[in-house]
C-alpha cells in the first residue's frame, strides 16, 4: 500500500511539475517545427493548455509563483490588454484568439516561474535536461538534414489541411531541411550552439567525457546546417554571440589574475579575442560554401524514390530529377532588398498600428490585416507584375512542350493523339490567368519584428507595458554586473544565459514568437530568464540594494487574500 501511495505521488509530482512540462512540450513543438510532422505533431500540442491551467491552479494554492515573481503585475497587465484586444475584434477569429491568449499565459505564467526555495544544483539539473533535451533532437533533425544534403534529396511535398507546398533539399540556394525551411534550420542550429556553450560553462572540468565526443560532433552538425541555411538571422545571432563572448572570457579570469591585473586591460585583450573570432567565422562561410558541394552524391535516385511514395507519377519525378542535377551555387534569391520579404512586413506592421494605435487587432488577425496595408500601390504593382511574367513563362512552357508532343505525334502517324494535343494547345491558349492575390512572403510567421508584432496585435499600450519590462530586466542584470564585479564574485553561468537571452532579444528583431503562440523559442527564453532570476536573486540574497521588487505589492496582496499565510 505504501508502495502505491508512493508511485501516486510521484506521478502526481511529475504531473505538476513546471519542469516536466516544460520538456515534454518543449519536444512537442520542436518536432512540430517540422512540416513532416506537423500534421502528426500539432494537434496534440492544444491539448497541453488543460495541463499548464492544472499546473497554475496547483502553484495558486501552494507556491504562488504567479504573485511572488518580478514583474507578474506588468505580466498581467499585458494579458488583460490582449483579452479586451480579442473581445473587441470578437467578430473575427474570437475562438482562436482565446486559445492564443491561453499560449500567451503559459508562456509568461508557467514558463517565467522561479522557486527560490530550489537547491541551486536542482535548477542547474533542471537547465541541463532542458538544454540536452533540445540539444538531442535537433541534432537528429539536423542530421537527417545532412543526409538530405549529400545524397542530394530534393523534391517539393504538400502539408496541413491547406495543402501547402514546402520542400525537402536544396531550393533557392539554400537548404529546407527536416525542420521546414532555411531559417528554422539556422535557428536551430544557433540555438543549440547556445545552449552547448551554456552547459560548458555551468559544468565546467566537471563535464562527462561522453557527452564532450557528442559536444565534437554535434558542433560539426550543427555549423554545416548553419552554412547550408544561409539565415541572416542566424548569422546576426552568432556574430553578436561570440562578441559578448568576452564577458565570459573575462569571468574565467576574475579568480587568478583579475586580481592581479586591471579590469581594463583583461576587457581590451577579450574583447579583441572576440573581434577575432567573428571575422575568423565569418572568413569561414566562403570557404564552407565551396567545400560543401563537393560533398554531395551525383545522383537523383534517392529523389526518384521519394517522388514515386510520395505518389507523383513517373513524368513529374523525371522531370524534377533533371531540374534537380547537383547545386553548385549556395547563393541565396532575395525579394529585391537586403530585408528581404521583411520589409514588406515591417511595412504593414506600420499600416496597421497607424490605423489601430490603442488596441491593435489581435495576432489571429494579422495575416488578414497586414495584406490589407502592405498592397501599397507600388508594393502590390511589383508583386502583381512579378507574379504575371512567371505565370506567363510558366504558360508558354507548357504551350512548347504540347506542340513538341503534338509533331512527335504527327511524325508517327497518330493523328488522333495529335488532333488531342492540339485541341488541348487552343484551350489553354484562351484560358485567362488567374487574377493576383495580394500575399506577404512569410506572414504565416507574423511581422518577424517583436515590436512591430506587440504593437499590431496588442496596441501600443501593451507594448509599452512589456517594454517597461524589458527594461527593468536589462538594469537588474546592469545592477548585478556591477555588484558582483565589485564583490569579485561573477557566476558565468549568469553571464552565458545573459549571453543567450539578449541574442533572443536581438533575433526578436527579425522573428516573433517569443510571446504569442508556444514554440521552441518561447519555451527556451522565458525558461532562461526564470532561471537568469533565480540565480540573481540567490547571488544578491540580503543586499539592500536588490531588496526593492523582490516582494511586488502582487506578493503582499496575496499573504491577505490566501489566509494571511507568508508569501514567498
């Protein structure tokens, strides 16, 4: 009996544990990441909202972490503003909005949730799991993306209830691996990077020998993918990176020789280490995009192959295997600006907060929004005319290869196949093409700005109040450098997730997802700056100065409301 009441607990533990949650959604949505598994994957991640309400009802009559956290007022808040933003627009996509506002607060209730009652070698293990967890499965991603690469598997597939096009393989100079396109791909490959370096720091000499070999390994996997995805957004990342680099490399030193040497001195020597190792890595691009090629199999039997299980007929998969030949050219196509398609998202993200400042319009409706304010007349000329050459070359293409046909048919005397072609010739000669469709390239993804996202979903109040946010965040860490620079007693595992939170920072300039809807990016982020809060709060613990906003007036509130019981 003492047995099964013991199994019974630990399950109940588990079930509402923040950190079990954490991984198990945190492998739900990368593998959803991949439009090969999205179909599969997707669906089972809107069943987990009941599981995060379960775990917040526990934390509110136990913990309270919803109340004795920094900055769960401003939090709220900023949940308010998107609930009365949804209401509003009630008419448009209301049921979907309510359940992106359950996202939105398993992200910034559940995932920001720090226990300062934890043992610190408890939160490390939990940082490690989290981390190797990730670290795990796009290495295995990534790796069939390698694959892919080398025996030069290229062929387009349709997903979702849509039935949207994406590939698998070499596109566009650039590589769509298992994780769905090029940029998904570098993030990936970026991220994972990130956490290696973080868990090299915070296990130090102490680091298995095992899981060094895998470190070797996955560093090769992960910087090819790099390359191959040719992702200036991944490419900001590491730059900026390995130029904060040298806070951790100064750490090293504080111990022995800080002491012994000026501050300045060590900071002018790291910081030039750190120049040097980004015009080393940059240096490194050109020479992998010329090595790389060479290291694929010259053939198109593995794209044949899944052409015919995918179910295209024999014709489609020759004709693909001969456009396929092997890439040679790793040069990315652009949209006509160094933005990119960005640029005409950032501009509807401006239409669309010029025209609803207060409330913004819901993130569920900015697809529709942000069509409606980026056709500008010369954004939509270009489009429309871009669109109309290709469907006019694409029509004279198919117009030469039926007249082609047709003479073959006439050469051998089958003039009934022949008449057959001709006739099908006039009736795709007088068929009209399609009227153009005003489309953002990548606005499934939202506005790939977090400013221009919280703004148009929310209204500039809301950004405003996330804002003030971020900034307290930013002087906290200001306020512990200098302390613990003063004391001689940086922690560096402090400074690597400080490192890995502002590159999310900075990548949320050209990408969104760290607040609306769940994803790898959002679990990661707010997870890391839950344990970057844990770990300042325990460094600073009875220092004057850090006492104000360990107790926000949400934690005096709720000792009266819950029985006069102590808050944390």
């Amino acid at each position: 009996m003492e047995k099964t009441n013991g199994k019974l607990r630990q399950a109940l533990e588990i079930l509402f544990s923040h950190q079990a949650y954490r991984i198990v959604l945190l492998i739900m949505v990368t593998l959803r990441s991949s439009h090969l598994l999205s179909i599969y994957v997707g669906p089972l991640v809107k069943f987990t909202l009941a599981w995060s309400a379960a775990i917040l009802l526990k934390d509110l009559f136990t913990q309270r972490l919803l109340f004795t956290n920094r900055w769960r007022g401003l939090l709220y808040i900023f949940l308010i503003l998107y609930g009365i933003t949804s209401l509003y627009h009630y008419r448009e996509n209301l049921a979907r909005n309510i359940a992106m506002l359950g996202y939105m607060a398993t992200n910034l209730m559940l995932f920001y949730a720090y226990d300062l009652s934890k043992p610190r070698e408890s939160v490390k293990r939990e940082i490690w799991n989290l981390s190797h967890t990730f670290m795990i499965l796009t290495f295995c991603g990534n790796l069939l993306t390698m694959a892919a690469f080398v025996l030069n598997v290229h062929f387009p597939f349709t997903y979702g209830s849509v039935e949207e096009t994406s590939w698998l393989g070499f596109y566009s100079g650039r590589m769509w691996g298992f994780f769905s396109n090029p940029n998904t791909g570098g993030d990936i490959a970026i991220i994972n990077l990130m956490l290696m370096t973080v868990c090299l720091v915070m296990m130090g000499k102490a680091m298995p020998k095992g899981w060094k070999r895998f470190y070797v390994v996955n560093l090769a996997v992960q910087s090819i993918v790099f390359f191959l995805s040719n992702s200036r957004t991944a490419w900001m990342c590491i730059i900026f990176f390995i130029l904060a680099l040298p806070f951790l490399a100064l750490l090293f030193q504080l111990p022995e020789k800080v002491k012994d040497q000026p501050v300045k001195k060590v900071l002018k020597r790291t910081a030039a280490l750190a120049l040097v190792a980004a015009f080393a890595f940059t240096g490194v691009d050109g020479f992998a995009k010329s090595v790389l090629p060479k290291l694929i199999v010259p053939t198109t039997y593995f794209t044949e192959r899944l052409l015919e299980l995918s179910g295209v007929d024999t014709e489609d998969a020759e004709k693909t295997a001969e456009m396929v030949g092997v890439p040679t050219d790793l040069e990315r196509d652009d949209y006509g600006s160094f933005l990119g398609g960005r640029y005409y998202l950032w501009k509807a993200g401006v239409g669309i907060t010029v025209n609803h400042p207060l409330l913004g319009v819901s993130a569920e409706n900015i697809e529709a929004y942000a069509n409606e304010y980026a056709a500008w007349p010369q954004t939509y000329e270009q489009a429309e005319q871009a669109y109309l050459a290709k469907q006019e070359a694409a029509k004279e293409e198919q117009l030469r290869e039926l007249y082609k046909s047709m003479k073959k048919a006439q050469w051998a005397d089958n003039m009934g196949e022949a008449e057959e072609l001709a006739e099908t010739m006039e009736q795709l000669e007088q068929t009209a093409i399609p009227p153009y469709e005003p489309y953002l390239p990548g606005i499934t993804g939202g506005l790939h700005n977090m400013i221009f996202q919280v703004a148009a979903s929310s209204g500039l109040l809301a950004l405003l109040v996330i804002g003030i946010m971020a900034v307290g965040f930013l002087i906290l860490l200001v306020k512990y450098y200098i302390y613990a620079f003063r004391q001689k007693k940086v922690l560096p595992l402090i400074v690597a997730m400080t490192a890995f939170i502002l590159v999310f920072l900075v990548r949320s300039m050209s990408e969104t997802g760290l607040i609306y809807g769940i994803s790898y990016s959002s679990i990661l982020f707010w997870s890391f700056v839950s344990y970057t809060m844990y770990f300042i709060e325990k460094e600073t613990a009875g220092e004057p100065s850090f006492e104000k906003g360990r107790n926000p007036l949400l934690a005096r509130l709720s000792r009266k409301v819950f029985s006069g019981k102590k808050g944390r």
